[in-house]
C-alpha cells in the first residue's frame, strides 16, 4: 500500500472506491442514506488547496484507492475538521490508523492547534478509534459526537 498526498486527478478513483463502501457505511460518513456522491460533491472532495488537503491509500498493484482521509481548515487557521472513508472490505485492518496519523502528523507539522470530526453516536468503530488516538468526544446533539485532537497536547 502507498500512502500519499491527494492531487485533483485523483477524482477519477473515487466511482471505483465508493462502489466498494457500503451502503451503511456511506450513511456513517455522510449522515444519511446516500445512494452516490453527486458531481457536486465529487467536484468538492476534488477541490484541493493548502486550507483543503487529503491523503490516500493506494494498492501499489492496481493503483486503486483503498481509503481516504482529508482535512479541511477552518476560517480560524488553527482548527480543521478531518473525515475519513476506507474500503468496507478493509475496516478493522489498520488503514483507518494509517490514514488518521497521516492527517495528525500534517496538521502538527502546519500548526493547527486541532483537529476535529462529527460522528454519529452509533458508529462505536469510529469513536473508539478516536478515542485510542487521544481524541475526546462530545454530545452535540441529534445523536451526534463531536470528537476533538488538541494538538498541543500530543507533543511532535
């Protein structure tokens, strides 16, 4: 597997990437029941800038998208908000981690203070993740957990 930095032409990965992410697991991500990701979205998830950044897992093989984490700075430039889609088939087997310390280490390296994401209080997968990677979570309401980084905490 080959992780590496996101580029705009990575956008042609993502119909063969989502085929292969659950319905359910869809739903976790983007907190309803989608069916596919409209252009509008896609061209969103393509929008890469230095306040928009994401990282990917690549089959060094094939070359096809295995998982996806991006981070998006807030106005502040010292927040961003992170989320994270991997293969259904390959959860549970540490992409997901992989895919996370990528997108911690960067936001140390660039100075934001935190990083933070919404999750749904159901997903228990995603919430004991965080929370082993030193995340602390939130109510924010409508079954909703906001899970919070200080990276000034974590040390370098």
């Amino acid at each position: 597997m080959l992780i590496r930095r996101a580029r705009p032409e990575d956008v042609a990965l993502y119909p063969d990437f989502l085929a292969d992410v659950s319905a359910e697991d869809l739903r976790l991500r983007f907190f309803a029941d989608i069916a596919e990701l409209s252009a509008e979205e896609m061209d969103k998830l393509g929008h890469l800038d230095r306040h928009n950044v994401a990282f990917v897992g690549l089959d060094e093989d094939t070359g096809r998208m295995l998982g996806l984490v991006r981070l998006k700075e807030e106005l502040d430039e010292q927040t961003a908000e992170f989320a994270i889609l991997v293969r259904s088939r390959l959860k549970g087997h540490g992409l997901g981690w992989v895919l996370m310390h990528c997108a911690i280490d960067y936001a140390k390296q660039t100075g934001l203070r935190r990083i933070y994401g919404d999750v749904l209080a159901e997903n228990a997968s995603m919430l004991q993740m965080c929370e082993q990677l030193g995340f602390r979570a939130e109510e924010i309401g409508s079954g909703m957990k906001r899970v919070v980084l200080d990276l000034r905490s974590q040390g370098s």
